[in-house]
C-alpha cells in the first residue's frame, strides 16, 4: 500500500534532491566536505532503511528506533562530556 499524499513520484524526487542540496550547502557552511551523492549521504546513517516489505508493526519499531538515534545523537553532538558519563564511560 502506498501513501498518496498529493504528489507524484518526480515532485517526490524534486523536493529530496532540494533538501539535499540545501544539507550539502550547510555542511559547506561549517567547512566540511559536503557528501557528492545520495548514496554517499545514506553511508553516513546510522538508521535502516526499510526494504518496504515490512509489517505496519515493524514499520512503526523502526520508526521509535531511528527516532531514539536521532535524539542519542543530538545528545552525543550537543553535550559529550555528559553522555560520555551517562554511559560509564
């Protein structure tokens, strides 16, 4: 089953070339080598993707899990000395 939100399958790849673009330029922004391409973006993730064979249930566990990377993450960047101690490290 395929989510019909109001957009076709270009507009789709429109708009994530676009928030690429925009990523690539903010990571330029902080003096960094911006990725080349999508595939080289996706190595950097530490979230899976799914395969779209899923279950509904399935779906929505890796949705809480990469939702839990994102906010670890944040952690991680924002206060390191914290989350290092949080973890016994």
């Amino acid at each position: 089953m395929e989510l019909n939100i109001g957009i076709d399958s270009e507009q789709r790849k429109n708009i994530a070339g676009g928030l690429s673009k925009l990523l690539a330029e903010r990571i330029r922004a902080l003096g960094i080598k911006a990725p080349g391409s999508y595939s080289a973006f996706a190595a950097l993730t530490a979230i899976n993707e799914g395969t779209g064979e899923e279950s509904a249930e399935e779906m929505i566990r890796e949705l809480v899990r990469g939702q839990e990377t994102v906010v670890r993450t944040a952690r991680e960047a924002c206060w390191p000395d914290q989350t290092r101690h949080q973890r016994g490290k």
